[in-house]
C-alpha cells in the first residue's frame, strides 16, 4: 500500500465509524445539552487502542518521509526576488514532467511564487523535503496559448514583479515588457504555445483568469509532488545533483 493509500485508509477509519453510528437511527434528537471543553495538550494520554490502530500505518509513513531520493550541493531557495533557485528548479522540473508523463515536451512551463512553499535545503533531499514544497494536490495540466495570450501573461509576470518560468525570457522595464523570447525566439503573436503548468493556475487562480480562456488543454493524474518525486529520481539515477542556476531568464531595469 502506497503512502497516499495508507493516509486516506487511517482518515477512512474515522468517517467509517460516524457512518455505523449514525446509521443506527433514522432520526436522533438530543435529549439535553451538556457542554464540556477538553484541553487537548501534552498532558493528555495517549490511548493504547487508538495507537495500536494507526501506528503500523504511522511507521510506514514516516519511513516514507524519511526516505532520501537526491542530493543538492547548495540551497534552492525562493526569496522575493523576479528570478529564484527554486523557482527555475520548479519550472524545469515541469518541463520534464510535460515529456515523461505528456510525451510531448511543452514550449514553456509557469508557476507562481506562492505556489512553490518552501526551499530545498543544500544536502540530502527526502520524500517529506517535496511534500514540503508541494503539500497540495495539484496536478499536471498542459494548454495551449496563442503568442497574443502569452504576452498578457507576460504582462502578468511584470506587474507581479517576477514568477517562476522556463522555456521563455523577458525584460521589463517599469513594469512593462520590452522583449520577450520563446526557446530563444521572438514570440509570435498567431502562434500556438504549449504551456505546462497545475490545475490550480489553469482554472484561474492566483488572478489568472486569462489561463481559464487557452485555446485547448490536457489535464494528466500526476500529482505535481508526485512529478517532484519522479524529477528528483531520474536526476539522481543519471548521478546528477539537484541544482538549478539564476540564468537571467527575467530581467528588470
């Protein structure tokens, strides 16, 4: 059983027993109110039965967390900055997951900076280290864009002073975008670009309503930790390090 199994297993026991206890009556009504606060605090004692339950699962999971799957030589980190480590560590890691889960490789991949929740610390990196980056359930989403529509996301990257991406370049001054360049070459406006990004921004969040009107898009299962996870891997099994450099793929004058 997998650790996303063994976790919702342990949450099922819980709704399992609400089930058999409300299915014992068609209808309940309280008999009277009796109001008591319980501190739940390190003075509370654990109950042996409870644990007994769920501390196989407990071990297995932490075991899971615990389990080293690469290594960086220095941080990854996501200060407020236009350009970050982890930021392009992220955006690359999505244009690999657009070629090995997608088979067809996108011409760019956006995040947002709050998106990304924590660094990657230089030194051994766990599977618990990308929970950390990436605690939600978002998954891989692939759309496409015309050039037109890149440039108001463009536009988008300036005004919030820089977000994670890959695959594109930008220079803004005041604000405003002055050149923008697509796997090196000028952007198209009545071209179509494929974008990768997770569900999340693709349905408009963050402000990005404008991803919600693509020209098309491809949602896949993969969770985007579980991409990370992959990523990371695949990096390791190649005997690379994690790493990730500021290459000026956002520059503000």
């Amino acid at each position: 059983m997998n650790i996303s199994k063994q976790i919702a297993f342990i949450g099922s026991l819980g709704v399992a027993s609400l089930l058999m206890v409300a299915g014992c009556s068609k209808q309940l009504h309280p008999t009277q109110k009796d109001f008591q606060q319980y501190h739940i605090n390190k003075d509370v004692q654990a109950d042996p039965t409870v644990v007994s339950i769920y501390e196989p699962f407990k071990q297995k999971m932490e075991a899971e967390m615990s389990r080293v799957i690469g290594h960086a030589d220095k941080a990854l980190t996501k200060e407020k900055t236009p350009e970050t480590l982890m930021g392009n560590f992220f955006c690359e890691a999505l244009l690999w997951m657009s070629a090995h889960y997608a088979h067809n490789t996108a011409d760019l991949a956006f995040a947002t900076k709050g998106g990304i929740r924590n660094d990657l610390k230089a030194g051994d990196i766990t599977v618990g280290h990308i929970f950390e980056v990436m605690p939600f359930e978002n998954t891989l989403t692939i759309i496409e864009l015309k050039g037109s529509q890149i440039r108001q996301l463009a536009d988008y990257i300036a005004t919030t002073h820089g977000q994670p991406i890959a695959g594109m370049t930008l220079t803004i001054t005041g604000n405003k975008v002055q050149d923008i360049k697509i796997k090196g070459l000028p952007i198209d406006d009545n071209k179509l670009y494929k974008l990768v990004t997770y569900d999340y921004l693709a349905n408009g969040g963050d402000n990005l309503v404008l991803l919600t009107q693509s020209v098309s898009r491809t949602n896949y299962p993969q969770r985007m930790r579980e991409g990370l996870i992959a990523y990371v891997s695949e990096l390791t099994k190649a005997g690379k390090q994690v790493n990730a450099d500021l290459d000026g793929r956002i520059k503000i004058n």
